[in-house]
C-alpha cells in the first residue's frame, strides 16, 4: 500500500501538492489564536479571490464535506416563509432540490437536460409566474458532466424579479474567475478539496454581509446553522463553533499560498483550460467522444462516452489504476459515461501521459 502512488483524476478529493500534505504534518489546537488568526486570514483570502471590491462580502467555513455546506446554507438563509427555485441538469442540481426537500422547504426546480445548459427563458417564465419564490439556486459547473451553467445570465434574470442568489460554485471556484458582484451572487457555496486543492474536510461559503446578517435564528439544524458559524467566527476573531479540522485548515492556507504563486485564479484556470483541450483532443484521437458539446465544456472534469455497447469500464478503470491513474465512473442516467477531471496538481505532461496510457490499451483491444 504505501508504495502505490497514482494520480486522483477525480475531483475530488483530488491530487494535492506535497507540500500542501507536509503542511498537516503538525498538530494544531482548534482554539488557540495562532490557528485563529490563520482561519481569519484565510477567510480573507477567500474573500479576495471571490469579489474585486471585498467591502460587502464576508467568507465563514463550515466541517464536512461540500455537500454539508450546501444543506447549512439551504437550510440557514431560506425563510420559513421561502421557496426556492432550484435550476437542475445534472446530479449536484438535483441534490440541492433533495436537500431543500428534506428539510421541507416548497421548492420549483427548472429543469434542462443533462447535456444542455440551463435555459434562462425557462427560468424567467417560472419566475414570472410564481411570484412567492424568493431564493435563485443554481450549479455553476455542474460536475456530473462538466457542463457550465450561464450564472451570469441566470442571476440577472434572478435580480430583475428581487430574488436572492445561491450558487453552488463547488467545482469551479478558485479555477475559473468569478466576480461575485458583478456576477449578482448573494451566497457562494465551494469546498477545500476543489479547484483551491486542499484536502477534504470542510467547506465554505462567501456571501453578501447583509444578507447573511439576515439569517439569523432561521437555521433547521443546530450544526449546519451558517449564521451561528459566522457570527462565531466573526466575534471570537476565526473561532469555530465546534472542534474544527485544524490539519485540513492548515494544509488549505497553504494551498491558498500555492494559489498566489501559480499567479492567482487566471493563470490557474489557464492550466485547466490548457489540460482539459489537451485531453479532449488527444481522447478523442483515442476514439472517445465527450458527452457535451465542446462548446459548453468547463475546464473542470469531461464525460466521455463508452466507446462501444459492451465496453468494459471496470477493466478499463483498474488497468488505468495500475499505470497510475484514477479515474471517475459516470454520473449520467441516461447515458454510459465515465469522466476525467483535470483539476489539482495535474499537469499537462500528465495529461500527456495518461492518453498515452490509453492509447496503448486502444491499440491492444
Ligand atoms: C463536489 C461537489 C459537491 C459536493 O460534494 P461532496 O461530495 O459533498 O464534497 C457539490 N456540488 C458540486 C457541483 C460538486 O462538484
């Protein structure tokens, strides 16, 4: 075990640098101020990295994985008067419907197919016609297939019709520029183990600072209350309400270093980009097709279609395991996909080397 060593296509958690796992190589106290200060700064950095002009924007970090952060903010900034509209084309859309359904909150979803972007005069229509939506959410890169969401189209329609924003930028953010205001986003979900390439372990949310002031008292859980975590963090200067993942917090600042030297989120987005075309084109010479037009295409994670009816994906997965590199089964219902995530510590000499890895085995077949 300890000498396997592959590369994580598979985001996430995905490949993290060395250093950044050195970083956990310590222990830390949950509470003590030279772990709080460095919550805080971090918090900062979010911050900066979400939104050009930071003055109304605030950042607060929730344990648990993305998908705990999504139900804190679901179920903290929602009125019990609320409904939510939830604009769906893949599995992450659909889970925020379902957490809104657990925790009995009247939802309308907007739905596109999986392969499609989400269709904003669908959007407006609904929104036209039931007046008492009050919240907008939506996936930017909606991870099941890669595909990319029109979030700037989706919360102008969203803001002409007074309604609050909620984005789930879990895949995307920290590898594709954002800027939250001018974007028209109130709550921005993402996690550690994402584009910022940390470790898994928490999650995090920036939002407008006086719409999250607004939350209080309205959370439907007591540990996923995203109010009371940020009204702590902000009174005891980065304190945690509950014992927090100090090594994974610490491995995080460290990935957020490494963010900054790599040149920030544009030079990052540029790798992506630059490995994700590599990949499709060198697949694609491989004879896999991508599922989605290349013209919606994030530079996250690709699906790719079997090949043929009776391809054995299970053989194909380990035999790419044993030359060093995992992949993702498909998250598709209708169709057989597997995907590719280029996200991480991943490179394009890796991208290099993995097609070549598939192109032997296409040879062989
Ligand atoms: C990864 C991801 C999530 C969260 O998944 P977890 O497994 O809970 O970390 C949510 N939405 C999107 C779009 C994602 O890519």
């Amino acid at each position: 075990m300890e000498n396997t060593h592959y590369l994580l296509l598979t985001p996430g958690p995905l490949t993290t640098t060395r250093t950044v796992k050195a970083a956990m190589m310590r222990d830390w106290c949950t509470w003590d101020y030279d772990y709080n200060n460095l919550v805080q700064e971090a918090r900062q950095k979010l911050v900066r990295l979400a939104v050009k002009n930071t003055d109304h924007y605030t950042a607060v970090l929730m344990q648990g994985s993305g998908t705990f952060t999504v139900e804190a903010t679901i179920g903290s900034v929602i009125k019990p008067s609320g409904k939510l509209l939830v604009c769906v084309n893949g599995a992450y859309g659909k889970r925020i419907v379902q957490i809104a359904q657990v925790l009995g909150i009247p939802t309308v979803v907007c739905k596109a197919a999986e392969n499609e972007p989400i269709n904003v005069e669908q959007l407006e229509k609904v929104l036209k016609e039931q007046t008492d939506i009050t919240h907008v959410a939506a996936v930017h890169c909606e991870t099941t297939t890669g595909i990319l969401n029109p979030i700037q189209q989706i919360t102008k329609i969203a803001k002409r019709y007074g309604k609050l924003t909620i984005i789930d930028a879990m895949s995307s953010f920290g590898g594709i520029e954002i800027d939250m205001e001018s974007w028209q986003i109130d709550f921005l979900i993402s996690s550690a183990n994402k584009c910022i390439q940390g470790v898994p372990g928490f999650g995090f949310v920036i939002a407008s600072r006086d719409e999250i002031k607004k939350c209080k008292g309205q959370a439907r859980s007591l540990s996923l209350d995203l109010y009371d975590q940020w009204e702590t963090m902000e009174q005891f200067n980065g304190k945690w309400r509950f014992t927090s993942p100090t090594h994974v917090v610490r491995a995080f600042y460290q990935a957020l270093l490494e963010l900054e030297e790599e040149g920030g989120v544009r030079a990052r987005q540029q790798r992506y980009e630059q490995n994700q075309r590599l990949l499709v084109k060198r697949m694609k010479e491989a004879g896999f097709q991508p599922f989605i037009k290349e013209a919606y295409h994030s530079p996250i994670i690709t699906s790719f279609c079997f090949p043929t009816e009776d391809f054995d994906f299970v053989s194909f997965y380990h035999y790419l395991k044993e030359q060093g590199f995992v992949i993702y089964p498909g998250k598709v219902s209708q169709t057989d996909t597997f995907r590719i995530g280029n996200i991480g510590d991943v490179h394009m000499a890796d991208i290099q080397a993995l097609t070549e890895t598939i192109e032997k085995r296409a040879v062989c077949l």
